[in-house]
C-alpha cells in the first residue's frame, strides 16, 4: 500500500535551517509530480512546494520562495525540502504526498518544524 515516512522535523531558532526528507514507497514514484505540504494549528493543509517527476521542474508557496527548495531522488524514492531562513510562521507538521489530483487518501505521520527562540 502507499506509504509515506516523513523525517527530519525538530526545534530550530529563526533564520536557522532543517532538511526533511520523504520515503515513499507503494507506488511509482518516478511518475508522480510530488508535494510537500504544511499545516499549522488551527489552519488548514496547504502546498509548500512541489516538483515534477522529470525535468526538475519546481513551484513554490509565496510565503517559502526563495528560502525553501524541494528536490528528489528518483532512485530513492525519497523527496527533500531544504527549508533555509526559517520564520516562527514556519512552524507546521509537514507532510508528503502527491501534487492535486494525484494525492493519494494515505498520508504519512508527518514532521513537527517549530521555529522558536
């Protein structure tokens, strides 16, 4: 079944950096446009960051650009986000999965990213 396993989460002081990194597994990820999302207390999921599955292909949230970049290894099947410059607005429990409509029901458990002095 498909399956993702978020890591790399943890306690940072602003400007500071953290790299998350997604094994998925259940499916073929070399195919698949792929996502990070983010979602904070009381807020609703939303997309950080996403890149295609050829071509390195790449977008990002306004409130990351520039500070944030999403990257993958199709060998791996692993996915990173290199968050840089943190802001305490950064504090989430981040996920993976797939872009839109190729989002699969299945999430993973997430990573914690608190961004606190």
């Amino acid at each position: 079944q498909v399956q993702f396993v978020e890591t790399g989460g943890g306690l940072v002081q602003p400007g500071g950096s953290l790299r998350l990194s997604c094994a998925a597994s259940g499916f073929t990820f070399s195919t698949h446009t792929m996502s990070w999302y983010r979602q904070a207390p009381g807020k609703e999921r939303e997309v950080v960051a996403a890149i295609a599955s050829v071509g390195g292909s790449t977008m990002y949230a306004d409130s990351v650009k520039g500070r944030f970049t999403i990257s993958r290894d199709n060998a791996k099947n692993t996915l990173y986000l290199q968050m840089n410059s943190l802001k305490p607005e950064d504090t989430a429990v981040y996920y993976c999965n797939g872009f839109g409509s190729n989002s699969y029901s299945s999430w993973g458990q997430g990573t914690q990213v608190t961004v606190s002095s």
